[in-house]
C-alpha cells in the first residue's frame, strides 16, 4: 500500500471521529498524521519492517497500530468498525479516482486576504505539486476581517499575477474570487466585476441557520447567476462544530446542474463539504463538481490527495470532476 492510500485511510478515520463532539482531538491527530504522510510520502513497508513507524511525524502509537493493520491486511478494522458505527459504509460502486490526473487547484488563498502565504509562494507550492494551473480566490469584501478584495485591490492584484505568472511559466494562474453569497442570493461584487475574473466561486459564509427555505430561495439565486461558475463548500459545515445550512438540497442541485455550476468538495479536513453523501445526491441531480484545498498555505495542497476517498465514495466519474481537465478544456467549462 502505498503512502497516499495509507494517508486517505488515516484520512477517512478522523473525518467519522470528528462527527463526535467528544473525539475532536483524536480526529484532529489522524488528520495530521494524514497530512504529514502525504507531504512526506515515506516507504511505509520499509519502516513497518523496521518498527519504525512511529518515526513519522505526528505518528504515534495508536496510529502506528492503525497503519501497521493496513499494512498486514490490506484494509483497517478499526476505520470498519467506526464505518459500521457511524452508518457511512463503504460502498460496491465507488468510482476510480486517479491522482496522476489531477490538473490543479481552482481554490486557493494568499495574503491579499486571510492566506498565509504570498502569490509567488503559493504557485511556487503549485510548481511542486506538479499542477497545471492554479486558482487565486481570495475573498471578497464581505467579512471585514479577512481582508477581502473589491475592485480596486482585484485590479492591483491582477498586476501582481502578471509578474508572479513571468516566473511561474510553467503553472497557469488564473485570477477569480471567493465571493460571499450575501443572505439574498446575491454576490459581494457587483456582475462587472464578477465578468472579468477568471474563475468565481460563490460560497455560503454567514447567516447559516437561516429558515430551510430563505436559504434554498437565497442558494438559488445564486447558482444561477450567471457569472458563478463553483458553488463553494456547498453547505458552510465544519463537521463536529457547525452543522451548516438546512436547504432544499435537490432544488438547489439540480438548478446549478441546469446552470452549469459546478459543486466543490472542499478538502480541508475541518471542512469535507461537500459530504460523500451530498455529493452522490449532487452527481444524481446531473452536476459537475471541483476538489479542492482551499488551502491557505502550499503545504495545504496535500489536503486534496488526503479526502480524493470522498469522491471516490460519492461514485463520481473522474470526468465529471474539473480539476482533472487540460487548461483549455477547463476554460471551457468556465465560459
């Protein structure tokens, strides 16, 4: 078994133990350890073979357990037994999910907003991940605190990725927005800004608990307006925090498949949104999705090969999925 199954395994584990307000911290360390499996990518047969598995970092001896079963079975009872008792079972029509395909991140922030990590470093981070082309989705101006970009600092940043882009040749950047959809349905920026972006992923950040059918009405109009082209993590949820928005999730699904907007699986782990079980909801109402990181920082970019089991566990054709097209086809999607 190699370092990136291992890892989603470790993955899949803390995302049903995060469902448990009373494991949050075990969730939090398998995640980790997930993380740091992927950003490594050790010979995990080697340093079993070497009792060394405890080696790695964030790996501690209840997860070099988990991973030593893996390795001697091919399968871990343990993520069996917490499948069985949290009733998410693996099913016989899961897809095939191949990350050698995957293009590139359509998701991501830098310091222009709430990121960690400057434009040159987050597509530097790109380069090494060998993607094609990556997404720069800083926030809008809604939530004060991220530092949101209006029109004036989008025109800014677009001279920016112009000089970034000269020593990056080999990634694409493509300039969007992560706009906020307000408690109407409409955007954060008006439509001659939305236009002239690249790339616009619409997500639902505030007044989550708004009445089931506000909501629907107000996620309606958002998927069709004309100028999204991602739904971002779909629901707001943060498993084993915040439950996310109650809305009428067929109407909406099936109106952003009429639309040609695409659902996101948002990788972070604090967030897996949309849910496998969404999703599969989502691929059945006709819609095309992206996965991303959402990542703040480059070493976040790992999160994408850390929850791919979620798609896979969705059912989702590796072609209904845009971060696995060619730039050309990807910008065609976005028209």
């Amino acid at each position: 078994m190699d370092a990136v199954a291992a890892a989603q395994v470790l993955s899949e584990i803390g995302y049903l133990l995060r469902q448990n307000e009373a494991e949050r911290f075990r969730a939090k360390a398998f995640a980790a350890a997930a993380w740091s499996i992927v950003i490594s990518r050790p010979d995990l047969e080697a340093l079993y073979k070497a009792n060394a598995l405890t080696t790695m970092e964030g790996v501690g001896p209840g997860i070099a357990k988990v991973l030593a079963d893996l390795l001697e079975t091919g399968q871990s009872s343990y993520l069996e037994r917490l499948r069985t008792e949290m009733r998410q079972p693996a099913r016989d029509d899961e897809s095939q999910i191949d990350l050698s395909q995957y293009k590139g991140d359509v998701h991501s922030h830098t310091k222009w907003s709430d990121g960690k990590a400057t434009m040159l470093e987050m597509a530097q981070g790109a380069q090494a991940m060998g993607y094609h082309y990556l997404g720069i989705t800083d926030h809008s101006p809604r939530i004060a605190v991220v530092h949101g970009l209006g029109a004036e600092r989008l025109l800014e940043q677009s001279r920016e990725m112009a000089e970034v882009q000269s020593r990056v040749g080999d990634v694409t950047l493509l300039q969007g927005i992560e706009v906020d959809i307000l408690e109407d349905g409409s955007l954060d920026l008006p439509d001659a800004v939305l236009e002239l972006l690249d790339i616009v992923i619409a997500s639902p950040h505030v007044k989550l608990r708004q009445e089931p059918s506000s909501m629907t009405e107000r996620m309606l109009r958002a998927v069709s307006n004309p100028n999204v082209d991602v739904i971002g993590h779909p629901t707001g949820r943060r498993p084993g925090s915040r439950p996310g928005a109650d809305y009428d999730f067929e109407a909406v699904f099936k109106e952003a498949a009429r639309h040609n907007v695409a659902l996101e699986i948002d990788c972070d782990p604090a967030r897996m949104d949309l849910s496998p079980e969404m999703a599969r909801l989502a691929l059945e109402c006709g819609c095309h999705f992206t996965m991303d990181a959402d990542a703040h920082a480059p070493v976040e970019f790992a999160y994408v090969p850390m929850a791919a089991w979620m798609a896979r566990r969705a059912g989702i054709p590796q072609d209904r999925i845009l971060n696995f097209l060619d730039l050309d086809d990807l910008t065609a999607a976005l028209e």
